[in-house]
C-alpha cells in the first residue's frame, strides 16, 4: 500500500530544505566572529561578566552604575514586583546585537540571545509572559521580539508561556524620553487578554532591554491587579541606573 505524506512530515522536510537552503549565519552575534554555531562566544560572554562587576549593577532592578540594594529606577517598586534581571550593558556589541534582532530583521537570533539569559532567571516561577507589542507596530515588524525571547526561554528553561498581555493603545517609540514621560507614554496602554488567565501564579516578564523600568511597572500592574502573585523582569540588556 502506498504510503502517503502526512502534513507534519511535509512541514518538516520543508523545514529542513529551508534550512539547507538558507543555513543561519555561524557567528556570535555580538562580536560578529565566526563560531561552530549561532551563539554568543565564550571571549563576549566574560566580557559581559567583566562589565557587570566593574560597572555595578542594582541588586534589584540590574541597572548598570550602581552599586546599592536600590536604586532610584526601583526604589518605589511595589513589593510584588521582585526585581529584574539583565546580563548585558546597553551597549557596543551587545546593543548592536539586540537592535539586529528588534529592528533589521533577525528573528531566528532569540535563541541563541535566551541562552544567555536561561541559566540566570529563577526557576521557581510558573510562566513566561512576553511584553506585549501593538498590533500595528506587530504588522510593521512582522514579530514580536519579546514573544520570540519568551518561546526560546521557555523551551530552555521548562516553564510555559503565554501571551497574557494585549497592547490596547498604540503609543509612540520611547527612545529619549525621560521616566515621567514614559510613564504618561504608558499609562492605559497594556491590558489582561480575554482570554488569559494569570491568577496564583509567579509570573516572569520577558522584554529585550530595560530603560527606566516604566514598561515592567506598568505590565507588572496589570498582572498583579489580575490574580499574579509575585513578577520578575527578565531582559537582555538594561542602561544605567538612576542614582
Ligand atoms: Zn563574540
Ligand atoms: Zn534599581
């Protein structure tokens, strides 16, 4: 009896042409040099080490620059806000690497930037909830990298996520503006989706970079006034802190 190909069977011989076809770069998408994979090098990865003990880091919020238990980006964080983590400076290579991935086209770089970040966020939370993007800035940009980190993330580490949060108003890019104007940015901008459910769970909040912590406060709001009981930032980068 002739045997027939089954969808999930063509998808993946699909898969695999495509990627025969298309192969991802083997570089670390840092510093660019070539690597046996996609993956970030061990020479960036010390480097990152190095800034984070020379540059200081908020104990709570991993804001660079500072060397305290708080500083002034997370000093009136409410308390079911536990903290945020990041691994990277903002900047060189590392910035480089996050605008390729949010801004030229270079989706298939999440998993190879949630490696970086999987082994330092806490296990004991429940779920992975990415922040969210508008609709319209979702269509521009064809994905949303907060989604992609949150998936990659989320097969790395075992947790599940879920896309808990809609973006209900279209706002405009942050980039220079300062944490009052964030925050009035972002106020009314992020909603519960109807659909989702958050309540009694430990929730990780999944960005690329943190600015000013306005978007974590904001998202943390929503999740926390929906049953989440405690939240934790997880980002790629973070900037410096507020002294
Ligand atoms: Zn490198
Ligand atoms: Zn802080």
């Amino acid at each position: 009896m002739q045997k027939f190909c089954t969808g999930g069977d063509c998808l993946n011989i699909l898969q695999k042409l495509y990627d025969i076809c298309f192969p991802l770069p083997t570089v670390c998408p840092v510093c660019m040099k070539r690597q046996p994979r996609l993956q970030v090098c061990d020479s960036c990865r010390a480097e990152a080490l190095r800034k984070r003990s020379l540059m200081g880091q908020c104990h709570r919020c991993h804001s660079f620059g500072v060397f305290s238990e708080q500083c002034r980006s997370c000093r009136d964080w409410p308390d079911y806000l536990a903290g945020n983590v990041a691994v990277w400076p903002h900047q060189d290579g590392w910035q480089q690497a996050i605008l390729d991935f949010k801004f030229r086209n270079m989706p298939w770089l999440s998993e190879a930037l949630a490696a970086e970040l999987a082994p330092v966020l806490p296990k004991e939370y429940d779920l992975l909830v990415p922040v969210p993007l508008h609709p319209k800035r979702f269509q521009e940009r064809g994905y949303n990298q907060s989604e992609l980190l949150a998936k990659a993330l989320s097969e790395q580490m075992g947790i599940p996520w879920q896309n808990s949060l809609s973006r209900i108003r279209h706002t405009p890019h942050q980039t220079g503006m300062n944490r009052e104007e964030r925050l009035k940015n972002l106020d009314g901008a992020f909603a519960m989706h109807p659909k989702a459910t958050v309540t009694g769970k430990r929730v990780i909040l999944v960005d690329d970079v943190f600015t000013t912590g306005t978007t974590i406060q904001q998202c943390a709001r929503v999740l926390y006034q929906h049953g989440a009981v405690e939240i934790m930032g997880a980002t790629l980068a973070s900037g410096q802190g507020r002294f």
